[in-house]
C-alpha cells in the first residue's frame, strides 16, 4: 500500500512526506511545480502533473497501489485570492472534485484533507475557535476551503473511505535538515514579510488601523511546522484505527498580534525590521486563535514550539536554506 502526497514538493507537503518516509512509508508525491521544488523532496518518486490530470493520477495510483492520500495541493493566498476567485475556485474545488471522481474508482481508505483556520471568519476579539464554531470564511480562500471540506465529508461517504479536514492556522518554520521550508519571495505570510523587509531595507506595509484588538493590529495563532507534521501523522494514525472525528484544528492555541510578531522577527535576527502600517488586507478577519481541546484529546496530540522557536526557525531557514534558492532570493530583493 502507497500514501500519495498531492502538493507535496510545496512548503508543508514536503515536511509531511519527509517524515512519512522517516516512518518507512512508501510515498508518491504529485506536484505540478507551480509552487513546489524538486530538492525538497530527495529520495522520493515524483509524479509531475496537475491532479486534474486524470490519465496520470489514476496510473499513478494504480501504478503504486495508493491507497491512503494527503491532499495539500491548492492555492492559499487570502489576499491573492480576492483578485482572481476564479483561480483559486477552480484550483481548490474543481482540482480537487476532478480528482476525488477519480480516487472513488480505486481502493482508497483514508484521506486528509489540508484545511485552513480560514473557514471561520472573524469571530471576536478574544474568543478561540473550536471545531463548532460558526463558519463564516472572509475570503474567496475560506469558501475554496470550506466547500472542499464538505465536498471531501460527502464522496468519503458515498465512496466509503475515512477522511479528516484538518484545519491549521498560520504555519511557521522548517525542519532541522534546511531542504524545505517557505518560499521567501513568493509567500505572502507574515514571516517571510518581515524577513524580505530585514534583508532588502524595505520597509513592510502592516495593516492596523481598523482592528479592534489590545495593540490595534491583528491577532493570528503561530504553529511549527514540526508540530503541523506530528498532528498530520497523528491524524493518519487516527484513520487508520477507524477514527470518526471529520474535522481538527491543528494550532498552537495562542494567539500572537503583528506587533509581536515583528518584535519575534527581529529578536531572532538581531535587527530592526524596517515596517510601516496602513490599511487591512481584503478579507482579514481581527483575531483567529486555534481551541485544540479536541486534537489533544483524539490524536493525543499537543504543539511542544513556541512562537520565538518558531520564528527562530524561519530565520534560519531563510539563512541556512540551499544556495541557489538563497541566491535568487536575494537577487529578486535587490531588483
């Protein structure tokens, strides 16, 4: 039996199917490159393609007798998302509608499904987010993500197979071995905004001035990497054993503002991060912190980082990562 990866040469794909194979398990990834890299993943069989692509998913799957899925191929930029839905509608529902038709016709067991903390909308100022809170997505990104998560919830039902929507907040960090990690220039994440600030001089531009939150800026739960990869593994472990929960927050279940997050970004490097604030981004809810009650308590799982590790690991990333990413990186900083 095989565990495909779609997405997984991307930033947590990539950490999810390293680790599989630190577990012995046998992993094909399906990337279409979009977004992914080739180095990230050494080691492990590659399957170039869009998972819309029926003809080379289904040989695929055939081919390596897939049998359980981590789906973490899709576009995820909230801002990105509300200047062309159309992309991100037909990457992130489409993609994944044309590719579950095609796994119901196989002998799939289990599927994971990469969700996001942005199905829930802004919910208040101090209040964390449980699996039955409201969804109310603020973003064409939170519909893609919400409309997966029922479409995913139904074909498991229809085609019987488990699935679980896991639904993690804002991912920070890398590995210890530096092949993997977030993409510097083309993330649109806090971190690596505060980093491209530090390295190119450039000051960032932070939204603040119309959220209702103690230092006026937005309020976001800061998760590992590491730890994001322990729940995902634990969530297979939870399918495996014939778990029925259908939805989890994986987050570190405290919340973090922009302000301490850029007094985190530059404690790590020993720098002023040069930034300015203006206007909110579309979309962005004031505050979203993970409740993760349930995750400890069905996956016996908990986060062991915190946020100064966390952005600690960003930074070395960025720093240790290969050369010829840390080159181009800086020569697009200097452009």
């Amino acid at each position: 039996m095989g565990i495909l990866v779609t997405g997984g040469a991307g930033y947590i794909g990539s950490h999810v199917a390293s680790a599989l194979v630190e577990r012995d398990q046998k992993v094909v990834v399906l990337d279409s490159f979009i977004h992914g890299y080739r180095d990230t993943t050494p080691g492990i069989e590659i399957i170039e393609a869009d998972i819309s692509d029926t003809v080379k998913l289904i040989e695929a799957c055939k081919r390596y007798d897939i049998t359980e899925v981590f789906h973490f191929a899709g576009f995820k930029n909230v801002s990105d998302s509300m200047r062309r839905p159309q992309e991100y509608f037909r990457n992130n529902v489409e993609g994944l509608l044309s590719m579950l038709d095609n796994l119901g016709k196989l002998n799939l067991q289990n599927f994971i499904f990469s969700s996001s903390c942005s199905v829930y909308g802004d919910i208040g100022q101090s209040s964390l987010v449980a699996e039955t809170t409201p969804t109310n997505p603020m973003s064409v990104y939170g519909d893609s993500k919400l409309i997966g998560e029922m479409i995913v919830n139904r074909y498991s039902e229809l085609n019987k197979f488990r699935s679980i929507n896991v639904r993690y907040f804002n991912v920070v960090g890398s590995d210890s071995s530096w092949l993997r990690g977030e993409d510097l220039i083309a993330s649109g994440n806090l971190v690596p905004l505060l980093v491209r600030a530090v390295l190119s001089g450039r000051p960032a531009i932070l939204g603040s001035d119309k959220y209702q939150t103690p230092d006026g800026t937005a309020i976001r739960d800061y998760v590992h990497i590491s730890d994001i990869v322990s729940g995902h593994l634990s969530a297979l472990d939870y399918l495996r054993n014939g778990g029925g929960v259908n939805v989890l927050n994986l987050g570190s279940g405290k919340g973090s503002s922009v302000k301490q997050v850029v007094a985190a970004v530059s404690s790590a490097c020993g720098l002023e991060v040069p930034h300015a604030f203006g206007e909110r981004r579309d979309g962005d809810p004031a505050y979203v912190c993970a409740e993760i009650s349930l995750a400890k308590d069905v996956l016996r799982w908990s986060p062991q980082f915190g946020l100064a590790e966390s952005v600690q690991s960003s930074w070395d990333w960025f720093n240790h990562a290969p050369f010829t990413r840390r080159e181009s990186w800086m020569k697009q900083l200097s452009k």
